[in-house]
C-alpha cells in the first residue's frame, strides 16, 4: 500500500470521476487506475464497480467503508513525515477544542510566531477525548483540553479558568443575573462545552430539553445570531464577548453559571523548550482578561 496508491482512490472519491481525478493527479487516467487496481489486490477486494457504460466512479460496499479508512491512513503517513522534518526546538504540534482555536489560541500563535519567526506550528482543531489518543500515541506534542481524564502517562496541567456568559439576540427578553430557568430553551444555541457545561445545562433544562440547534462550529454560531435575534447560547466570557460583538448580541451574567476549565495535556516529564514558552505566552494573553482566572504558574 503506497501513498500515490490512497491518493488516487481517494481523489477518485474526491471527484467522481477517474478522469478528472487523473487530471487533478497530474497523471494519466490508465496510471491512476493502475494504482486502484493494485491496491485492490493488495486488500483482497474490490473498491470500485466497474462495468461497462459506467462513467462516474461507483464504490462497493467495501469501498464506502474503506473512505475513512484511506483518509485516516493519509493523515497518519503526514504525521510520520512531521517528525522529522523540522528541528523539535523549531516545531510545535499541538491541538486545541474548536471554541479555543477560534477565540483564543490562533491570535495567541499568531502573536507567538511574530516574535519567534523560526518556529513553525502545526495546529489541529480535535475534541478533548480525540486528542488523548493522539498525544498519547506520540502524533502530537501536546493538546489544549477542556475535558481531562485520568492517564497514567499523560500529565494535566491547569491553565485558566473561565465564566460562562448569557449571549442573547436583540429580541431575547433578557437581563443581568436573570435566573436560567427564564430563558425559552427552544431559543437556544446549545454548544457542548465541556462535562461541567453539561450538567449545570441538565439541571436546570433537564436532560430531555428541546434546544433549537446543537453545535460546535463557532462561525456559524455568529453567522445565526446575527440573523435570528430571538436565540440565545451560555458561552465561556473568552468566546462570548466576541460573539456579541460580532453578532450585536447582549452580553449579561446569569444568577447561576457554569466554568469552563482549560488544561494543557502532555506525556509526563515531556515539553520541549519552544512549547513551554508558548505555554508562557499563551496565559500572559488570557491574564489580560479581567473575567478569567489564571491557575498555571510557569515562573
């Protein structure tokens, strides 16, 4: 199994077609095809339906599974060519929950390489469980967490803690230090912050609760309250100020509010020099933060 074998089955997913697929692969469709069928040897079955008078790519059963499979082997052969392919002084490889990349660890790394212009950054977007898997598998260096488990090489190290805020469209009768229960959960937003977000949400919604919408994506948080003022969602003060303010929202505290708490997970006794004076940099700008209550001392 080669990489020129995944990449062209997997461009021909990509693009429905085995010509336009070759074309996209800078080679002919008879090399292309060559390579599908070598992998299919290689596995045992086939990937493809072939007949005649078919002209857009058709998958077996084996290949609607083997999608993910392929993509998951494509990602894991550029993990291997990441380890040595810079300096560890001059690389960080890290990931972070969406709602962090979002708000606050991208202008954090952007401020970071501007003043170390050698070093450079991998950054993933994964879920706290998905990212145990990874550090613990040696793929990343480190993670951004919202959610710890117990590890007994995995280390966790408290970074900040942070409030949760009410962001509630112009025509959500709200006010300050309201309490939860008076808010229409069929309005709401309900992002899974993190487990403590959960059960302070099941107690006073109940677990069987009728939110709106369900999601993690904050770009689209923002894009439908700006277009839907009747909705509102509880977010950490860090991505709710900025949610208000792009969306024209208010901004207000709740008579009872969950905490976010961030953690930094690492393999024990391993953080090279260039990701602890990130770590530095990363609480120096979330200290700046009046709401946010900083719990790493890296002195």
């Amino acid at each position: 199994m080669t990489v020129s074998e995944i990449d062209a089955f997997l461009a021909a997913v990509r693009y429905g077609s085995l010509t336009e697929a070759a074309r996209c692969q800078y080679t002919s469709q008879p090399t292309l095809s060559r390579r599908i069928h070598s992998l299919e040897n290689e596995l045992g079955y086939p990937l493809l339906i072939r007949g005649k008078g078919i002209r857009t790519v058709e998958l077996t059963r084996q290949g609607e599974k083997f999608i993910q499979i392929a993509e998951s082997w494509k990602r894991l052969w550029e993990d291997m060519q990441h380890i040595n392919a810079f300096q560890e002084d001059h690389l960080l490889h890290f990931s972070a929950v969406n709602s962090l990349v979002s708000y606050i660890i991208y202008p954090a790394v952007y401020s970071f390489i501007n003043k170390n212009p050698n070093i450079r950054v991998i950054l993933e977007s994964q879920h706290s469980y998905s990212s145990y898997t990874r550090v613990q598998e040696g793929i990343l260096d480190g993670a951004f967490v919202c959610n710890t488990l117990y590890s007994r090489t995995l280390q966790a190290i408290p970074l900040w803690q942070e409030p949760m805020y009410l962001v509630a469209g112009s025509q959500v009768d709200a006010y300050p230090h309201m309490l939860p229960a008076d808010l229409d959960s069929s309005h709401e937003i309900r992002v899974p912050w993190n487990t403590e977000f959960d059960e302070w949400h099941d107690y006073w919604f109940g677990v069987l609760n009728n939110s709106r919408l369900i999601i993690d994506q904050m770009p689209a948080v923002q894009h439908l309250l700006l277009e839907n003022p009747t909705l509102w969602m509880v977010a950490p003060i860090s991505a709710a100020r900025q949610i208000a303010e792009s969306a024209g929202a208010q901004l207000l505290s709740l008579s009872s509010y969950p905490m976010r708490r961030i953690s930094y997970i690492s393999k024990q006794g391993y953080s090279s020099d260039t990701m602890m004076n990130f770590l530095k940099h990363l609480v120096e700008k979330i200290s700046e933060i009046d709401e946010i209550s900083v719990t790493a001392d890296f002195q």
